[in-house]
C-alpha cells in the first residue's frame, strides 16, 4: 500500500521539523503545581506519510504550548528509520507496522502497563504483543473487503449484500444485466494481489498453525478448508472483471474508474476511501466482506491493527516520549481523527466521527462479524511478489488452474527457506 501512494501525493522533503519553539517564545507552560516552568527537551518522531503534515504540525505546536516540549516530526515515507538508526540519529518515537514488530522487537521499549493500556481493542493490544512484551502503542486499523458503489447496486436491483460464493455470483449477473461492469480488479502491485489469496488464510480454522506447516511443508495451498470455493470467488472477480488486464490495471486507475462509477465493485480495503473521496465527493459507497465460501456464517470482514508507535529502548527521553503517547492517545479524536481522518482502535473515541467506511467496520466489529487478522500475517518476506507472478501466469495462460496450488505452495516453501 505504501508503495503506490508517494506516487500519487505530493512529494514533501526528507525531514520537516514541526515544533513549535519558535513560534511561541513567550509561552510558559503551566504545571500541576501551577508554576511556571519551561522545558528544553526535543523529541524526535518519525511517523505517517505525506497526509501527515497537517495533523503532525497541529500537534507538535498544541503539545508545546501545553507542556513545553519540543516535538521534531519527520515524515517516515520519506526517511528510512532503519537508517536513522545506523547513522547515530535515531528517532525517540517511531512507527511500525505489524509486519515490522517481530523485527524492530528488540530495539523497542515494553510499553505494558501504561495508561492507555485499558483503552485500546483487545486484538490490537495482542498484535502488538510478542513474547509477553508490548512492543508498540496501537493506533490505527484496517479492513480489507469489497468496496461497492451502493447507487449501481440501487439500479441493479440488489438489496441484500452477499454472503456466498453462488450469491455473488448471482449479484454479478444481476449487474451486468443492467449494463453495469461488475468487478475491476487490479492486481499490478504485489500487494493487491496478495490480499486476494490472504482472504483464504484468513478463513483458516488456525492461520497461524496453517501457515507453520506450509511453511515446512507438511500442507499445500489446495489442503486449506475453503480452497476451492476461493479459486471459484477469484475466478469470479475475473470473469465478471477485466480478465487478463487485470495484471496491467494500475491502482491509479483503478481509483478513478470506480469514483466515476464505471464499475461496481472492487476488492480492496478502507485504505482508499480518502483517494475515492477525492475524486468523487459525492459518491455514496460502502464496504462488505468478501465471501469466500459457501456458509454465510464464515462471511466475516477482515479486519487488523496496522500501525504501532514504539519507543526507542535506547532513547535518552523515554519519560518524555511516554508522556507524549500518553498525551497523544488521550487526544486521539481531536487529532488522528478529526485532522487526519485516521481509524483508532480506542474504545473512548466515538465512531460517529468516522468515515462512511469505518463506521461500516466499527459496526461489523460490535456484532463481531471480523476475523481479526488480513491472512497474510505470517506470510515470508516477498511472497506476495510469487504470488502475483502466479495469478499472471494463470490469466494469461501460461499455467492451467490445476497448477495454481502447486504453484503458491512451491514459491511459500522457497521463500520460507530463505
């Protein structure tokens, strides 16, 4: 996902310092005791991307103003923290995503028992925990379905959602009956296309413990429960989609085509509602889960927690850099999400402010209708790359459906033996 974005926003440059000490030279911030009392530290925080800029500059100079503190942000898609860390200028306060926590482990500090602690969803405190210790303060989350337009599902007379596999098939005909394109899937980056296979992890009875024995090869692909129910599902998504083009469709364009409502659905995730939104104000859309299967009831949405704000074990502020997560998280609504228009995962922040498609998803996580993960969790490094490599292979020939198992299964235990 991050890949694709520095290509459609703007470009800022590599490290913008947004305190607010200059600024507000006469503040004297006031503590408990009611004294006066001025502090010099600076806190470096790498976090966000480009759309950061205004939320990060909101709250470097509210944080100044109310404790005296300092705050340096830098924009962490534009400088690698990796990189920071080897030349001596390593961040106090970093992200990391859920793919980077078993990494970054053992430079970050243990976060249990801080106050925010008790706020924050259950699940994403158990993502972010490895070995007992909590690595990361929580703070955003993600769901990964399909993304409708509701007005051409209006016009094609479908009033319920689909649950199965033969009921999506049965949504698709009604569509295209109507002249309405039903699917426009792009699987161009990796990434997209291993969040199509990802939707058969996670379906697992135990993802993790599946994952393990593909891994040293006591299972295939085609050994998972719903295997060829899903091969059915992605067989639909190209058939009443773009077929061989949609190893070529860019998610650029793919933005824009379902904003001007060209087709119906795409299967994709709550990280393009602001990009579609940009384009088409006025669309009216809304997320379902992808079914997958031929039971209504394992039709659940795939919901994670994506990124987690650590702090360096190593820094000389962790008391400050405490107090700021602390600070951060209890402002969470008036910031993360009023400025930036982010999901958190803490209960006190109310879901009315969210976004049309989070406040779908908050709903689908109080009838707990979610599996708690994307699928691709324990996935080894590069194997969404193999993954789109096959699904090209097979649309345009090169393989037979027969060897798609065979195909995911080899490429899961080469990368696993890396």
């Amino acid at each position: 996902i991050i890949s694709w974005r520095s290509g459609i926003l703007m470009f800022l440059a590599l490290s913008v310092v947004l305190s607010s000490c200059g600024r507000s030279e006469k503040l004297e911030p006031v503590t408990a005791s009611g004294k006066s009392e001025k502090k010099e530290e600076m806190l470096r925080w790498y976090y966000g991307t480009n759309v950061s800029q205004e939320m990060a500059e909101t709250v470097a100079h509210d944080y100044y103003e109310q404790t005296g503190v300092c705050v340096e942000w830098i924009n962490a898609e534009t400088v690698s923290t990796r990189a920071a860390f080897a030349s001596g200028e390593a961040p106090d306060i970093y992200t990391v995503s859920l793919y980077e926590l078993q990494d970054w482990e053992p430079r970050l500090l243990d976060l249990s028992g801080q106050p925010w602690e008790e706020d924050v969803f259950d699940i994403s405190l158990e993502n972010a925990t490895i070995n007992g210790k909590l690595c990361g303060m929580p703070v955003t989350y993600e769901a990964c379905g399909i993304i409708y337009n509701k007005d051409l599902f209006k016009q094609a007379g479908i009033e319920r959602l689909p649950k199965t596999v033969g009921e999506l098939e049965t949504v698709c005909q009604q569509l295209q009956s109507k002249g309405i394109q039903p699917f426009g899937e792009c699987y161009q980056l990796p990434g997209f296309a291993g969040h199509t296979l990802a939707v058969l992890f996670a379906h697992e009875e135990d993802p993790a413990a599946f994952t393990a024995m593909l891994s040293e090869g006591k299972k295939t692909i085609a050994d998972m429960e719903f295997y060829q129910q899903w091969l059915r599902m992605f067989e639909l998504m190209l058939d009443y989609g773009f077929g061989e083009k949609s190893i070529y469709y860019s998610v650029d364009d793919q933005v824009a085509d379902f904003a001007e409502g060209k087709m119906a659905m795409i299967k994709q995730g709550t990280w393009l509602e602001r990009l579609i939104k940009t384009a088409n104000p006025e669309i009216d859309m809304g997320i379902m889960p992808i079914p997958c299967t031929d039971s209504e009831s394992s039709c659940r949405l795939m919901v994670t927690t994506t990124n987690f704000l650590g702090v360096n074990k190593d820094s000389s502020r962790i008391r400050e850099s405490l107090d700021f997560l602390e600070w951060l998280q209890c402002h969470a609504e008036e910031y993360l999400v009023q400025i930036e228009g982010l999901p958190v995962c803490y209960y006190s922040v109310d879901k009315n402010n969210s976004s049309t498609l989070y406040s779908e998803v908050s709903e689908y996580i109080s009838r707990g209708e979610v599996y708690e993960y994307f699928g691709s969790e324990g996935w080894p490094s590069g194997y969404d790359t193999d993954v789109r490599q096959v699904f090209s292979d097979y649309v345009t020939g090169v393989i037979r459906k027969e060897e798609i198992s065979a195909k995911l299964t080899d490429a899961f235990l080469i990368r696993s033996a890396e």
